[in-house]
C-alpha cells in the first residue's frame, strides 16, 4: 500500500487528482508495479517522487 506524498493528477486513473496523504492507488483502481515504480522514484517526467509506501504493508499489485 502506498500514500501520496506530493499532489499530482493521475492520467492512468480517468484524471483522478491526488492529495497529499490519500490511498494509492485509490479504491477499485489497479496500479502495475511499473507505476509504482515510476510514481515512487525520481525516473519519470517531472522528476519527483509521488507516492512512498507505508511500512508493514505487502506489495502485491501486479
């Protein structure tokens, strides 16, 4: 599980806006571990980190 570190607009999830401390991703939304990956680390087109995840939490999205 992960949650929201920097506001942000989701085009993968219909446009969906993002605040700081949400759910991601959010309810019924399915995330690959590609985005997760591009979402929690520097390697995407802004640069910026977006999401971290929560301690203690498995990650099994595919």
């Amino acid at each position: 599980m992960y949650k929201v570190i920097r506001k942000f607009k989701d085009l993968k999830h219909d446009g969906h806006t993002y605040q700081i401390g949400d759910v991601y991703p959010k309810e019924g939304a399915e995330a690959t571990k590609a985005r997760l990956k591009e979402l929690s680390t520097p390697k995407n087109k802004y640069e910026k980190i977006y999401i971290e995840e929560i301690a203690g939490t498995p990650d099994d999205k595919g």
